[in-house]
C-alpha cells in the first residue's frame, strides 16, 4: 500500500501499565518531565486558565498548582493529555494514559485503544467507604461549600466558575424505568450513565463594563479583580441537553415528576476518562467498557446520597439533585471550537447535598481554546475509534478514520480502500451517501458537521497530507455532497450556524470526497510526488544509509 495502513505496529494494551488512578497518572508523567508542579499561590480568576492555555500553546509540561486562592488543602492541575514538545513522543501523555509505549503513534493508539474495549466486561469491585480514598474527606449538608473548591474562571468572559470541565457526571435511570431488551448494562433493571458534561456554580454573572476596582494583590502581574457575582455555596448548574444520554435520563426522572439524583466524579480513572468521550449507545453502561478496557473489575463504592456506583479512586465526588422545575442562567463558557460566545440560557438547577474527597485533592481540569488542547485530545480521538467501530460494522471498505485535533472536532477524516469502486460496484455519490448514513444516523453523528473521504495514500491523523487531499482532490461542484435529511447539525457549536439553523437542529452537514477519479473507472492514478513513491527504492536506500553520516537528523 502507498502509505503504512497496515504497516503500523500492532500494539497490545498493557492493563498493568495502565494508570490506576488520575493521581498515579499525574505522578508518571511527573517522572518523565511532563508536569510541572507550581508552589506559588495562583488565583482561581483567570490565572490558572492563563498559565494552563499558554502550557497548551507552547507545548510545555502539564502544571500542576499545589496552593489556589481561597481553596486551602485542595490542588488543581491540567487533566491531560495535551501534546508534549518531545519531537519523538508528542503523544505519549495519551499513550502512558492508556499503558502503551511513550512513541506510540495516534493510529497505533487507536488500534490498541478498539481492540481493548472488544473483550469481556467485569463486575465491579465494591470497596468499603473506610477503604475508598474518595471518602477519606466528607462535607454534608450545611458542611458543604463548593467555593473552597479551586474552580476556576478559565476565560475572560466566561460566565461563572466552571468545576466541572474533565469529570464524569454520573446519572441513573429511575426506578420502574423500562430498560429495552438489547441493553447492555450491569443491573439489568438500569442504565447508568457516564458522560462529560460543562457545569459551574451558580452565581450572577459578573456585569459587563465595569471598571476593574484596585486590585488588593500586590504580586507583579496580578489580573485586577473585576466586581464578581455571589456564587452560591451549595448549587450549580450545567447542561443536560435531550439529544445527550445525561439529558435523556433526566428527562426521565422529569416525565416521573421527581428530581433526579447525580454525582459529578472528578479526577477519575483514565480508563474511565477515555469511555467519557466514545459515545457508547444509548442504555449502554460506560462501566462496562471500561472493564473490559482494563482486563479487570473497577475499583467501587457506593455515593452517600444515592445508588450510584463511583470510582473509588476519584478525588472529589460531588452529590445532588438536578430540578424538573427551577432553572437558572449557565454560561457562556469557552468551548472547545476555539471560541467564546455570547450564549447563556435557563438550565435546572441542582442542589449539592455531600461533597467527598481525598486528602490534598486534586482538581482536574480541561481548559477549551484553540487547538490542541486535552479536551480535544480526548473527545477527537475517542469519537474516532467509535465512528470507526460503526464503519467496520457496516461491511464497507473503511479502513479506518480520525478527527484531526487541529479541525477542533469540525473534520472526520475516513480513509478508504482504493478499490472501493470494484468491492462496492457504487458510484462516488452512493458510496459517500453510504457512509453519511452510517456516521449521521448514530448517536456519534452528533458530534462533526463534515466528513472528508480519503483514499489510502492519505493517513487520516496527518493534518498536512489531508489538507492537501481536500485542496487538490475534492471538486467543489461534484465532489461535496449536503445531507438536509439527518436531524444533526453536528455539536451546534459551530460559529457559522445561524440563528434559525441551531432552532432547527439540522442542516449544515457536508461530505467531500477527495478520491481521485481514476480510482472509479480502474485507470492508473496521477504520480504521486514524494521521496517513498517517485524515486527507485534502491536511491531511496542509499540516501536513508547516508542520512546521519551527511549530518541531518532522523530521516
């Protein structure tokens, strides 16, 4: 094959060398150089979102801040993985998360990454709560304040502090739910669900143009403290969307009339981290595939509030009620296409009623902007290895496929075997119709707007070699191809959408094909113009064995 689709290593996941906890997994990469543990008090307004999207950007070490403003005996620090400046290794934070070797490349992590949740699940551990180190700390009832929290305002214009941007919320269907026959969960009579959801404290939202007041801190450098909203010590408020699994259980507790019971479990497993972002079906318990993920049972305990099952492990673990019927602003917030909008609306509102912690804390934290960031990291490359299980699935030939981190989730790249023509017997549109069916009528539809359809030459996690497939590939009259039927417009985030087309909820999804025409009629492709396919192989021999001895660097 022109490029190596079935030339890279085929590496197994080493569920020994997989992290147990986040905090283990902070302490592996501290090892190798890759966090960085900053002593100095930092301030929860601003300067943590600054010091962790410059850590981002330049591609330095993951900080990790020991001492945060107003939060005494907590700690705060990038949930990873983001992109390490190791030329060699730029993906080994995501590759030591998930047990595989620090050169590991994206494909051959995502190789890894799909065969390992194929395999059996395991039943949950069940661990004492005098055993569980997310119990060592415990806050109830007027005891809990969510304030002394380090959660952190990431961007200057954000609308409140956001605690929970890398944890997973935890929510359970109700009592007496119908659970359908083809559920895959670990209580036949529920459906737990994990998902990666925004939330923030409530609180008024700090009023626009107002001059900043003198700033109390002396510190050089120091951000002016702008007049802030009260926010409130036992209430927060996130999103929980009906298109989204969390939203669908909450609608269901609604339908019963009851508040629905959840927990927000921060600094969780990274085996749990990663099932957050794949998008597993509806009335699928992401535990499962986090078992079977990690060849073992999880570690578990029961929360204090409710009958819902945590990671023993976590850092913080925090308990409530989500209203059916009282609802307050949430938002704007910084998402992850590099943005920050002007949006807010109503959302319910819940009540905290225990907060569980371990001692000295650690609060993780994902911090959007422009790419590449953890949040993408980890949404883009498990969104892939889902979509690519659906493909596989679907008997067409797909040979696999990727969101590139640069594309901020706009973009799946499926790469596709050069003789789809012949094994398919479809014309370009059929073909491109077949796989539009197959990624916008699952739930992971929900998560890109355009799909860009590749041959083999073209591996779908290099950004520059797909660039340049869809600038010299795609014919822009019969080569894009729109899909107004399917009721997705992608995440809805995207800034392009108008007004009416996000009250829709469809429209805007795209297809481009850059397979070269030749590749539907059988004739010879245009020449490809590169070292490995328009120069001898013997050439290409002695140059490589030359390569060091004239002086440049890895060839």
């Amino acid at each position: 094959m022109p490029d190596a689709a079935f030339k890279r290593r085929k590496l197994k996941i080493n569920t020994k060398k997989i992290p147990k906890s986040y905090r283990e997994y902070l302490e592996r990469l501290a090892k190798l150089g890759e966090v960085v543990a900053i002593d100095d008090e930092v301030d929860w307004y601003l300067e943590m979102g600054a010091i962790l999207r410059h850590a981002c950007e330049t591609r330095s070490a993951m900080p990790l801040f020991n001492k945060v403003k107003d939060a005494p005996g907590f700690r705060a620090a990038e949930m990873g993985p983001t992109v390490s400046a190791d030329p060699d290794k730029p993906w080994q934070r995501l590759a030591i998360m998930l047990g595989l070797p620090e050169d590991t490349k994206l494909l051959e992590i995502q190789d890894a990454f799909i065969e390992a949740i194929g395999g059996e699940p395991y039943d949950p551990k069940l661990v004492p709560a005098s055993e569980a180190p997310c119990k060592q700390n415990k806050w109830l009832g007027d005891e809990v304040d969510l304030t002394k929290i380090p959660a952190p305002i990431l961007h200057d214009g954000d609308g409140g502090r956001y605690f929970q941007t890398a944890g997973a919320i935890m929510v359970r269907t109700p009592p007496g739910q119908e659970v359908p026959p083809d559920s895959y969960t670990v209580d036949p009579k529920s459906w737990t669900n994990w998902s990666f959801s925004r939330a923030m404290i409530a609180g008024s939202r700090p009023q626009a143009n107002t001059p900043p007041t003198p700033n109390p801190d002396p510190r050089p450098g120091s951000v002016p403290w702008v007049p802030g909203p009260h926010y409130s010590k036992n209430e927060v408020v996130g999103l929980w969307l009906p298109f989204q699994h969390n939203g669908m259980i909450y609608n269901m507790w609604k339908n019963k009339g009851k508040d629905c019971p959840f927990v927000i479990a921060l600094g969780v497993p990274p085996a749990v981290t990663m099932l957050l972002s794949a998008a597993p079906p509806a009335w699928h318990d992401e535990y499962l595939y986090a078992s079977s993920f990690l060849g073992q049972g999880l570690e578990m305990v029961k929360a204090e509030t409710c009958d819902i099952l945590v990671p023993a492990e976590c850092e913080i673990i925090i308990e409530g009620v989500v209203s059916i019927g009282e609802s307050v602003v949430e938002g704007p917030f910084g998402e992850f296409p590099g943005y920050l909008s002007n949006e807010s609306g109503l959302e319910p509102l819940a009540k905290i009623h225990c907060i569980t912690f371990r001692d000295q804390a650690i609060l993780p934290i994902c911090i959007p902007g422009i790419p590449i960031d953890s949040t993408l990291m980890l949404g883009c490359f498990s969104l892939s290895a889902t979509a690519r299980l659906f493909f596989e699935r679907s008997g067409l030939p797909v040979i696999d496929c990727f969101s590139p981190f640069e594309a901020s989730s706009h973009w799946l790249v499926i790469r596709v075997r050069d003789d789809w023509h012949k094994l398919t017997g479809m014309t370009v549109k059929g073909f491109i119709d077949a796989l539009a069916e197959v990624f916008w009528t699952h739930h992971i539809g929900k998560t890109t707007a355009k799909l860009i359809v590749v041959g083999e030459d073209i591996p779908p996690d290099d950004i520059d070699k797909v660039a340049w497939a869809l600038a010299t590939r795609n014919n822009p009259v019969e080569g894009v191809f729109h899909y107004p039927q399917y009721d997705s417009d992608g995440t809805g985030l995207q800034i392009y959408l108008d007004v009416a087309t996000k009250l829709r909820g469809r429209g805007g999804l795209v297809a481009y094909s850059c397979l070269q025409i030749q590749q539907q009629v059988n004739q010879p492709l245009e020449q490809v113009l590169s070292f490995a396919t328009n120069y001898p192989l013997p050439l290409q021999q002695k140059i490589l064995e030359k390569w060091h001895q004239w002086g440049f660097g890895p060839g």
